[in-house]
C-alpha cells in the first residue's frame, strides 16, 4: 500500500509495446534499475507500467531490443496537477484580490457620526484626530477605551460616547446631557402637519416620532409627525422626515359651452424620415405638413440589412390630417363630454392616485352645461411648516 501511494504522488504510466524482443527489453530494463509493473502480454503486443520518472531511460533500452514503445496513458499527482497550470495567474490574481481586500477592510477608510449631538463636527473630528483616530489608520492601531475618554473629556456637553470599528469603517455614536432648558427648546423646530382632512392609510417614516398611525382622521393643520424627544435642537442628526399618504374628498364643477367641437381623422397622412446614428441626426427631404388641424406621431426602428439591425435608427414623423367641425351640444353630448373629461383628469392630475367617484349631478347653465362631482382619492397630505418653541 506504501509503494502505492509514491506511485501516486511521483507519477506513473502506461507504455504500449510492440515488435522486436520483448523479453530482452524487459531484462535490459530490469538491469538498469527500472522498475516496470503490471506487465500483460498478449500476442505480439504487450502493456506494462512504470514510475514517469523512468520513461525517458526506458526509450534507449527499447531501442537496443528493436521494441516500438508508445505512451498510452498517464496517471498520478503531477499529471492531474498540470491541468491547471494555466489557471495559476487567475488563482494568484484572486489571491492578490482577496488579500487588498482585507488590507483595505484593516483600515479606517470612513468615519460615521451617529446619535444626536449638538457639539460640531470639526470638535468632535479634531477630537478623534487627537486620540488616534483618523482616516486611513489601522484598525489594530485604535484603542477605542482612550478615545471614548479624550472625547468625553474634550467636549463637557456629551453625556455619553461609543466607538465602534467595522470592516473599513469606524462608527461614533455620541448622546448630548438633557436638561430642563434643552427639552423644553426640543418642543420647537420642524413638523410636518396634514394639509387638509383626510384618513391616513400609510406612513413612510425616515426622521422623528409618529403622533397617528394608519387609519385615523386627522383634521387640516394636525401635527402628523413631531422630532425625536432624544433630538436637541440644532443636532446634525435632528429633525423630522417623512412622507404620508391620506384618503380625502374633493367637490369639483367641470363646465362646457353649448357648441361641441367634433374632430374627425382622415386617412391622409404625411410622413417625413430621419437617420439617427449616436448624436447624429439626418434629415431626409419630405414635403411640409400645411395642414391647420392634425394630429402627430414619432415612432423610430432600427435599419436592418439582410436580417442584421445596423445601429442606424430611422424616426419617423406622420402628420394625420384632422377635420374639425362645431356641432350644438345636447345634454346627451354633454355626459358623454364630461365623461371624457372626467378621464382626462384622472390621466393628468392624479396619475398616481386611486380616484372613487362618488356623485355627480348634470345642471345647465347659462353658458352650456355643468358637472357637479364629488370624488375620494388618495394623495400625499403632508406638509412641513416651522414649529417656534
């Protein structure tokens, strides 16, 4: 088993022999201290193995005896090896990769002031500097204890300092002492209130404490979101931030005249070409579009040869010939016309937003016809307005 396991790490192979006198070059080999194994012979050709380094003084022996020998297969450590020689410089490449990784993740590339803090920036930052920690120090460097003490010793407003060391980045979270004359200012600053009634269906928190939450009614100028008791006033990391969504009501009037403007397309219709490549645009002559009603469209595809799209784009520009004409509007042409205005509305002014129709009444009046609708529909309501404490 021993012997099997150095065949295994030197190397062996399998040699195919053929013609002249077999076992005179078995003998000449034996002589010379090769070591061949597993020898089968079966008629005028005969296999046999041995250790890869004797292969090449096994060639002058095969010579000797008139034997055509032939490499018939290679098996063992150094062989499998060589498969992946050529993988070597993407394993280094890697290697070197991973290793400025972690280089750079044993620095401090970045430093995060977190917490709420009246005291500023460049104190705490000249601070950290003084206590040895900086950009572009080691992580291993830093004695975090030393710096919590020179920053609560350099700054006698700060009731509490943490350092904490990530991978690449130092995080310092700092808390300021509250005393009466602070929580009492803390009462002022930003606050963002409900711009009108409405029922609040979500809220979208990044900065301060929500007063409501989703599914109650607020009235217009209700505070919806006040800043954090913990925040002082004048903090870098005060203040109130938030986006909130209400269900409300609206009462509209849409009015039209008493004559109807009627537009019918024709199929006639004008076209003219550009060739778009990159930047650049060519214009193909085309005839002028002198019609007074019409309507446009630009629609582009790419060129293609024989199959192949080129990366020239042709934009095409088709003028649609449209004929107006005045008709008397009836009430039946004013719902059908209002309708389409109701449409209109929910396409351009409240895209985004779910309208719920409600009641809607046709009137006449003395210029044509009138709509009175009332709708539910659900918007953004909030507001941000400056809180004097």
């Amino acid at each position: 088993m021993r012997l099997n396991i150095m065949r295994i790490f030197s190397g062996s192979v399998l040699v195919e022999c053929s013609g002249g006198f077999f076992e005179r070059f078995i003998e000449r080999a034996v002589r010379a201290g090769l070591e061949p194994y597993n020898i089968r012979h079966s008629g005028s050709f005969a296999e046999l193995r041995l250790p890869a380094p004797d292969y090449r003084a096994l060639r002058a022996h095969a010579r000797a005896s008139q034997v055509r020998i032939r490499l018939k297969a290679k098996r063992g450590l150094p062989f499998f090896l060589r498969r992946f020689k050529n993988l070597l410089p993407l394993a280094a490449g890697m290697a070197l990769m991973l290793g400025v990784i972690w280089g750079l993740g044993s620095l401090v590339l970045d430093i995060e002031l977190a917490g709420s803090s009246t005291a500023p920036k460049s104190e705490i930052m000249e601070s950290l500097k003084r206590s040895g920690l900086e950009e572009g120090c080691l992580r291993s460097g830093v004695d975090v204890l030393r710096v919590e003490q020179l920053l609560m010793l350099d700054n006698e407003r700060l009731a509490w300092a943490t350092v904490n060391l990530g991978f690449g980045r130092a995080t310092v979270e700092l808390r300021d002492k509250l005393d009466e004359t602070a929580s009492a200012a803390a009462e002022g600053g930003m606050l963002l209130v409900a711009k009108r009634d409405a029922q609040i269906r979500r809220i979208v928190l990044t900065g301060g404490e929500p007063l409501v939450e989703a599914g109650d009614v607020v009235a217009a100028g209700q505070t919806i979101v006040a800043p954090s008791q913990l925040a002082l006033p004048g903090s870098w990391t005060a203040g109130v931030s938030a986006r909130v969504w209400g269900r409300t009501s609206y009462s509209e009037t849409f009015e039209t005249g008493r004559r109807h403007i009627r537009r019918e397309r024709t199929r006639e219709s004008l076209c003219s070409y550009t060739l778009c490549f990159k930047e650049s645009r060519l214009e193909l002559p085309s005839r002028d579009c002198s019609w007074r009603w019409y309507d446009e469209l630009r629609y582009s595809r790419p060129l293609t040869v024989f199959g192949f799209e080129l990366p020239i784009s042709i934009e095409t520009r088709e003028y649609i010939r449209v004929e107006q004409k005045s008709e008397l509007l009836t009430p039946q042409h004013a719902a059908i016309v209002l309708e389409e205005m109701k449409r209109e509305f929910e396409r351009q002014t409240l895209a985004e937003a779910e309208i719920v129709w409600q009641e809607s009444e046709l009137i006449e009046t003395e210029r044509g016809f009138a709509l009175k609708a009332s709708y539910i529909c659900e918007e953004e309501i909030g507001e941000y307005v400056w809180a004097s404490p």
